[in-house]
C-alpha cells in the first residue's frame, strides 16, 4: 500500500454546557456532537522526509509543519504503536533545520480542506482523526478502534469524535463519549463567518462574562429534553432545544452573528445555534428545499460569508477507495 485516504465530517454542538475550569485549565463541559455532511479529505503516503500540504479552504492558516494537528496524530500514532523511530517526527528545531515544511521522516501528509478553519467545527481534530486512520492503515499498525480512540484523547478533546462520527454525547473535556440514540436525519444549514474565533480566547470571554454576572457555575449536565426530542427525529421538536452556552461570548467577540442567528430564525430556521466556540453558526430547518431557501435569505441578507446545506448525522473518519476522491 503507498497511500491511504480518509474523509473525516464537521461537527456542530447541539448543547453545550460549561463548567467550571479544572486546575488544567481546561473546562469540564458536557457537550451533544453531531457530525455533518461537511468534509476534509486526509491523505498519507510514505515519504523519505515528512511532510504536510494543506489545499482548500483557509489553507493559508493552517500550520504545514509540526503545529498541524493530522502531523501530531501520526506522530502519537507511532509512538502508541511501537513503530522505528525513523517514523516518529523530529522535535521542531530539527525540522526548521530541515527547512520550512519539513517535519516527520516517514510520512507525507495531504490535507484538502473543506471545513472551514477556526470555525467550531473541528475541522483539526477532524484532520488528526483521519490521519490516526490513515497511517493506521498505511502503516498496518493494527491498533483497534477503542486503542485508536485512546490516542485521539490524548491529542485533542474533539478528535475522539470525528473518529465514530454519528451523534455523542461528550463529558469531561469532550473526550468521554456515549453514543446518542437518534431517529432520522437532520437537515442544517451552515453560515460561515469572515475570519475565525480561537476557542481559548471564547473561553476566557465567558469566564469574563459569568464573573461579571455573579454567575454561579454549577456542573454541566445533558439535557434530558434534548436527548428525548433526538430519540423523536421530529426537527420541530430538536429546534427549540438546541442550546451553547459560549453563545454569548461568541457573540460578545462578533456581534454581528446575533444578527445572523435572527435572520435565520425569521426565515424558518427550527433552530439556531452557535457552533461551538464559532463563530459558525448552525440552523436547524425541516427539509432540503427549506435549506436552499435559507442559504438564499442568507446570502442575500449580507450576515454570512457564505452558507452551505448539510445533513447529519454523518459517518465518522473512513477509508475512501480512490474513485470516491473527490476532484
Ligand atoms: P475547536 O475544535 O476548538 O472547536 P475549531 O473548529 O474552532 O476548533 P480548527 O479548525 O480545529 O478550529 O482550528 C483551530 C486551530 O488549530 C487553527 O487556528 C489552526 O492554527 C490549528 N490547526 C492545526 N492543525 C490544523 C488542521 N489540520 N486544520 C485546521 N486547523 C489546524
């Protein structure tokens, strides 16, 4: 085998509760995923000297070295697998000596992007899940999937998601999953904004925000009325539910995206939601005619930067054969 492929989906948030912050900085949360029809393509092949290449959407932000997240993958990937160390990446100063790009001996990795960067929809921890695949299987590492899903927690509190896909719920930082019980499938429209939002700097924001609220933080739970309506597969039922408390600190950031999420809600939407830590922002609607008429308010309406209309839930990080590339 000299190369592997895998298309790895986009989450959005259907609830996100937040906790306090825990000594390691990190927050405890209590988050539903859901993964979407949105995605990035990751392909590995062996190489003499290591390397990343990114293409597609906001590939200019993405790191080509050892900052990239698929890179991280396929070097805790080895690591976990015993594998030579000629596969494992040089440390950063070894590989600025190499020159720009060069990072892991063992390794060349294709990113083509499709999800959005910065966005709250994962779209690095998506990268790293597909690379934990890909170099799974280019490699015959042989690493199960519960060994697979060990390596992604400890690289990223999302990447253990966009492995399985589908819809989980996520405790702890994200990383602990239960898979949810849903009927159906939903149909979403996705606006995207200028720019990103780096999710510690939201995080922060709603640190800032509850201080100044006296707010007491009390430990995040799953919303038992979002759990039923998803076990219904009726929209009109999820809508109303959907539910992020960083919402008002990504907004507090872009305040224009309260008015994307008001044109949304006048033009149908079911629901509307900041994804994650934004500023993407997600609306629920009944069916894909309903989309395309959204994606137009939208668009036309001047809120967003763009909008695209997806489906969920999506199947988590998989091979491709090469006929399923797309171009
Ligand atoms: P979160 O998982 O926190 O919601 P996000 O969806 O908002 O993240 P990402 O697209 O995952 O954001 O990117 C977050 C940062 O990670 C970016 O600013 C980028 O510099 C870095 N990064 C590293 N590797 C990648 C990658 N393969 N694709 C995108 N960003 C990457």
């Amino acid at each position: 085998m000299t190369a592997v492929t895998v298309r790895v989906p986009a989450k959005v948030n259907l609830q996100l509760a937040v906790g306090p912050a825990r000594p390691d900085g990190y927050h405890e949360i209590v988050t539903v995923f859901h993964a979407v029809s949105l995605y990035d393509e990751v392909t590995v092949s062996h190489s003499d000297r290591g390397r990343v290449t990114v293409t597609g959407e906001g590939a200019d932000s993405v790191p080509d070295g050892d900052g990239n997240l698929a890179m991280q993958a396929a070097s805790a990937l080895a690591r976990a697998a015993g594998l030579p160390p000629r596969r494992i990446p040089r440390v950063a100063s070894d590989a600025a000596a190499d020159g720009a790009g060069a990072v892991a001996a063992g390794v060349a990795i294709e990113i083509r992007k499709r999800i959005p960067v910065a966005a709250g929809l994962a779209g690095g921890s998506a990268d790293a899940a597909a690379a934990l695949v890909a170099c799974n299987e280019l490699w015959r590492a042989g690493l199960s999937h519960a060994e697979l899903a060990e390596v992604a927690a400890g690289i990223g509190s999302d990447v253990a998601f966009a492995l399985v896909g589908g819809t989980s719920v996520g405790q702890g930082r994200g990383e602990r999953l239960t898979p949810a019980l849903v009927a159906g499938q939903y149909h979403w429209v996705l606006a995207f904004a200028s720019g990103g939002l780096s999710t510690p700097e939201v995080y922060k924001a709603c640190d800032r925000i509850r201080a100044a609220r006296g707010f007491t933080v009390s430990p995040p739970r799953p919303s038992a009325g979002l759990m039923a309506a998803l076990r219904s597969g009726d929209p009109a039922e999820v809508g109303p539910l959907l539910g992020n408390e960083l919402q008002p600190a990504a907004i507090s950031l872009r305040p224009e995206l309260r008015r994307t999420l008001a044109v949304g809600r006048e033009y149908g939407a079911l629901g509307a939601v900041v994804s994650g830590s934004g500023p993407t922002c997600a609306f629920l609607v009944t069916d894909a005619k309903r989309a395309v008429d959204l994606i137009v308010a939208l668009t036309g309406a001047g809120v967003c930067r763009s909008a695209v209309r997806v489906v969920g839930p999506a199947q988590g990080a998989v091979v491709v054969s090469p006929s399923e590339i797309s171009g």
